[in-house]
C-alpha cells in the first residue's frame, strides 16, 4: 500500500512539473527532476506490478480456492443442520415412544388394579359364603342342641 502511494505521489510531481512548463515565457520542465522522478517511479512500480501480475495469474487459482472453502463450508453447515433435524427427530421418537409406555404402564396398572379388586370381590364372596355356611351349621346346631335341652327338661 506504501508503494502504491509512493507511486501515485511521483506521478502527481511528475504531471505537476510538466503541466506547469507550457508557453513560451512560461516555466520550462526541469527535465533532470522529471528524469530523476521517472526513475523513482520505475524503481517504486516494479514491486506492485509484480503483486498485481501475480494476483493476475492467480486470480482464478484463489477464486477456485474461495469457492472450495465455500463449498466445504456451506456443507459442513448443512451436515450439522441436518444432524441436528435428525437429533431432533431421535428426540421427538423418543418422547412420543416414552409417552406410550407411560401410558401402557398406566393401562396396564388400570388393568392390574381391576382384577385384584375382582380378585378380592371373589374372596370376599368365598369367605361370605363359608361363612353363611358356617353360620347356618352353628344356627342349626344351636337348634337341634336346644331342641335337646328342651326335650331333655321336659
């Protein structure tokens, strides 16, 4: 950049001398100043024309590179994008297949629940009628011994 302003200032004193040289009695260039400049210039101009012929051949090598580097990163993007989808995709499964087991286990507790209240109503059924059955050998008992007891005073 230096030498680029370098340059651009040489040129300015160079057309600055040559346009203030015209007419006749007007100021003659200093041609050794225009000389020494012309000098500075092809001294000054070798290192840009250099990095601009460079750039020049260049040019479609570091396009080529710019659009590989925005290639890979346009697809490293769209890698992580799409693994982050596939993430969330695993994380909705996830939740929607963890719902239905919840929701199973609550089925299947509902259903656990209502046969050991079946179960007991059977229990409690057998146990009512043994003890009907029981009962009614105590009463008839009880009748026959009073029936005896009754015999027996009369």
């Amino acid at each position: 950049m230096k030498e680029q302003a370098d340059a651009l200032d040489i040129l300015e004193q160079l057309r600055g001398e040559l346009e203030n040289g015209h007419g006749f009695f007007a100021k003659k260039p200093d041609i050794p100043l225009c000389i020494d400049l012309c000098n500075k210039l092809a001294r000054v101009l070798p290192d840009s024309m250099s990095e601009a012929d460079y750039v020049k051949q260049k040019r479609k090598e570091i396009l080529a590179n710019a659009d590989v580097v925005a290639k890979n990163t346009i697809r490293a993007a769209e890698e992580q994008a799409n693994k982050l989808v596939s993430e969330s995709e695993v994380v909705k499964s996830a939740q929607t297949a963890s719902k239905q087991i919840i929701e199973n286990a609550y089925a299947q507790c509902d259903n656990l629940i209502l046969r050991t209240k079946a179960h007991l109503d059977n229990l409690f059924k057998e146990t009512e009628n043994f003890l009907c059955s029981t009962l009614s050998v105590v009463r008839t008992n009880r009748e026959e011994l009073r029936a005896a007891l009754t015999d027996g005073k009369k």
